[in-house]
C-alpha cells in the first residue's frame, strides 16, 4: 500500500469565490504513483470548504444568491459579539466578523471529500471538477490532498 501526502498554499479572494483546484490535485495524485485507491482532499479552515460539483457560472451565481438568502452577512450573529464571545480569539481578528461564514460552513458539511483513484486518475463524473469555496475574506489559505493505495 502506498500513502502519499500534499500541501498547496495560496490567497483567496473572498466572499464566496470558487477555486477550481481538480487539475491540481490530478497532479498530486499522478506523482503519489496510486493506480488504484483513493484522495482525500481537506481544508483545515472552518470558514471555507472542499466540495465536487460543477463549474459553471451561473450555477455558482444561483448558490451565492441562496446562500446570502439563507446566511446573510449583515444580521446579528453571536460569534461576532466580541462584548459576549470568550473563546476561541485571536487579537487580530477581534472586531472582523465572519459569524455568517461559519455558519454557512456547517451548512455545507465536512472540510472535505474524498474521491475514488482509477487508473491513476481522478474518477470524476464528466462535469465533476474539485473546488474550494472561501466563505469568508480574502486570506492566505491551506488544502492537503492524501492519496491511499496501491
């Protein structure tokens, strides 16, 4: 069995944008030399997520509109009430709200997906693509792909 394990680094642009990373870990997976297996693809932030679908534009228009319908940004959200929070503060981001983008988080679900390895590859369906969504600002972001196999 073979155990691969990568990091990619990068800056987002905040508010809802879609990164499309598939060619990227296409790439991961084809130098972890698994044939048969499968890739774990994670984001360690709360405020963004992996997730497999689409990409098309006006689909990712209609999800941003649903999510502020669903999650608007400026409604009162007790994580942000820094006279009330006591946990889990950092200095810097004292005063920053991004209640919204937390809780469009746990909407999602999980950090991450995990994708079957066929023949090397990937095994999307044909307009399946990998993308990380950053729910919150623009920040300096982390994504670690983990392929298992043989």
């Amino acid at each position: 069995m073979k155990v691969h394990q990568q990091e990619r680094h990068f800056r987002t642009q905040g508010g809802l944008h879609v990164s499309d990373i598939t060619d990227d870990v296409n790439e991961i997976v084809r130098a972890s030399d698994v044939i048969d297996g499968i890739c774990c693809v994670y984001s360690p932030h709360t405020t963004c997520c992996i997730r497999v679908n689409e990409l098309e534009t006006g689909f990712f228009e209609d999800f941003a509109r649903l999510l502020r319908r669903l999650i608007p940004d400026d409604t009162y959200y007790a994580h942000d009430d820094y006279d009330r929070r006591t946990e889990n503060i950092d200095p810097d981001e004292a005063g920053i709200g991004n209640g919204h983008a937390h809780c469009m988080s746990m909407l999602l679900g999980s950090a991450g997906e995990s994708i079957p390895v066929a023949d090397g590859e990937l095994a999307l369906g044909q307009w399946q693509r990998v993308l990380f969504i950053e729910l919150d600002r623009e920040r300096d972001r982390r994504w670690l792909v983990k392929v298992v196999g043989s």
